[in-house]
C-alpha cells in the first residue's frame, strides 16, 4: 500500500506541474497578442469594452478549374495545284477555249426632262397668234377706260411681267405695247408700262424691271364697251395674282367692288 500512495501522489505532482507549464506558456502567448483561432473568432465578435472592432479579410474563393475539352478533329483541306488543271493522260496541256466575244448592246441614252414651266412657255411662244391688228379710233372720238397694276414693294422682273402677259395671252405689237385681241384679231384690251416711256423692248424685257403695268380698253372697240370693260377687269385681276401686284382704278386708288360696278354701269349707260 505504501507504494501505491507514493504513485498516486507523483501523478498529482506531474498532473500539477504540466498544469501550471500550460498556463504560463498561455499566459505568453496571450501576452505576446497571439490568441487561437477560437478565441480570435469570439474577439472578433464581440470586442471588449473600449476596443475597436477587429475587421476580418474575406476569404477568396478560387473558380474551380475544369478539364479542358477534348479537342475536335480538324477539317481536312484539299489542296489543288494549279499546274495539274488541264493536263491529260498523255501529258499534253488542254488548251482553254477562248469565250466568244460580248457586244453589249447600245442603249440609248435617256431623254432629258424638260421642266414643265419651259414646255408652258414653248408651247405659248408656238402657239401665240399673230400680231393683233390694232384699229383705234380718232381721238377726237375715242374713249379709254383703264386700269392698273403696281408692284407692291420692288419693282416687278421684266421676265416675271412678260411671262404673266403671255400667259394671259397679250402679244407685243404695235406702239411697241403688248395686246390681247378679240375673235376677230383685233386689239381688245392693251398693256403698257408705267415707266415712261410706256413701252417695251423685245431683246432687253427680261433684264428690265417695271414698276407697274397700265392696262386699258379703247372705246369703242371691236366688242361692246361693257364687254371690253369687263375683259379688261379679268385680265387685270389675273395679272395682279400672277405678279402679286396691287389692282388699282385709273386715278391710283383701289379698285374696290364698288368703283368697279360704278364704271360698269357708266359704260352700260354711255356716259
């Protein structure tokens, strides 16, 4: 019995002592700032009182590598030599048989479109009648009723007063004045400039700029007076929207529906 006391008790001296090395060697460690894993965790956690939190690094997780696909068979290309095309059993060379030669055919060349306003004009200048004959009576007996049509702002082109006289289907004739004639050839209704002279010249109309145009009826005339009177009135609105010109009465004032009828029913009276 003695001895087994005497092992039991250097168990507890050994026990006691590997004890107390464990505690000290964690004491140091604990000292030294290195804590396990567990309690770094825990720390981490829940800091104590006064201290910082402790931020942990996330972990990085690598892809996972696969194994790479098995490589396809490549497409097999077939490599011609050119200087085998056209050789035969002998060893003679064919030669190529020449094409036979391609006339292209001729194909004629597209009309040019020509603009409508030159086709207009053409056919006006083709088609215009003669010279009106110009009869007028003595003066002594003669009455002229007449109208106006001035450019608003700048003068009207020469170009634009004869195109829209034309149109109208005034010619340029005697006294160098355009004229509109009636059934019988003769001059109904005339125009003239209001530029002094009054008249126009053929070569340099177009480059010549006109402030108004002076149209009038002389009475009496191959038509009755209130019929020249009223073709005289329908010539002078049809220019005055051509030209975009202002319509006016003999004396410079508008020509109202009211001074229209008035010189009307003057005429249809003979006064």
């Amino acid at each position: 019995m003695p001895e087994l006391r005497w092992a039991l008790a250097l168990l507890g001296v050994l026990f006691l002592g590997g004890l107390t090395w464990w505690e000290l060697r964690r004491s140091r460690a604990s000292a030294r700032g290195g804590l396990d894993p567990a309690r770094r965790e825990t720390r981490a956690q829940h800091p104590a009182p006064g201290q910082p939190p402790v931020h942990r690094e996330p972990s990085i997780t690598l892809p996972e590598i696969r194994t790479r696909d098995p490589v396809h068979e490549l497409p097999m290309v077939e490599i011609v030599d050119d200087s085998m095309i056209g050789l035969r059993a002998d060893g003679a060379r064919e030669e190529p048989e020449e094409a036979p030669e391609q006339i292209e055919p001729i194909v004629p060349a597209p009309e040019r479109e020509t603009p409508a306003a030159l086709i207009a004009e053409v056919s006006a200048v083709a088609e215009a009648p003669g010279e009106p004959l110009v009869e007028w009576p003595e003066e002594a007996e003669r009455r002229i009723v007449a109208l106006r049509v001035v450019a608003p702002g700048e003068r009207f082109s020469g170009r634009a007063v004869r195109q829209a006289l034309t149109a109208e289907g005034f010619v340029l004739g005697k006294f160098a004045i355009f004229h509109r004639c009636g059934p019988d050839g003769r001059a109904v209704v005339s125009a003239a400039s209001l530029t002094n002279p009054g008249t126009f010249d053929r070569e340099t109309i177009d480059v010549q700029r006109f402030g108004g145009l002076n149209l009038f009826a002389v009475l009496p005339g191959p038509i009755p007076p209130v019929r020249a009177f009223d073709e005289l009135v329908t010539a002078a609105r049809n220019l005055s929207e051509r030209l975009q010109g202002a319509l006016q009465d003999d004396s410079g004032e508008p020509l109202t529906p009211l001074r229209t009828a008035a010189i009307r029913e003057q005429l249809g009276h003979g006064g």
